[in-house]
C-alpha cells in the first residue's frame, strides 16, 4: 500500500511541477522522486493534500533554494 501512496505523492507533486512557467516539458517521475527525498517531502503529507496546498509547498520550496531540477531533466 505505501509504495502506492508514494506514486500517488510523486504523480500530485509531477502535476503541480507542469503548473510553473519555468518548468518547460514534463519531468520524469525518478527525478521528481528523487527531488522531494532532497528536499525532506513526506509523501504521506501529500497522499491527501489539494492540488493548491501541494503548489502552495513547492512554490515555496522552488523559490527559497532554486532546486536543480533542469540538470535531472
């Protein structure tokens, strides 16, 4: 069950990426992963959180230490 609820994390935290301008094409989901683990993202906060709440995070999160997601993509 966990391993679904990661994916489900992963696949809300993926859509909300596609939400900002600076993100030009749709990222694989490894380094999506690989990104909430670096930067401390429980999945299970995510599993039942809105889609504005989960944009709300990783707006904040983008903006305090710039991730180098286009190097992973």
């Amino acid at each position: 069950m966990q391993c679904y609820q990661y994916l489900a994390a992963v696949t809300v935290v993926a859509n909300a990426f596609e939400a900002f301008p600076e993100i030009r094409h749709k990222l694989p989901l490894n380094a999506i992963a690989d990104w909430m683990a670096e930067n401390n993202i429980d999945p299970e906060d995510l599993v039942f959180a809105s889609a504005s709440e989960v944009r709300t995070k990783i707006a904040i999160l983008i903006q305090q230490n710039q991730p180098h997601i286009r190097i992973a993509a």
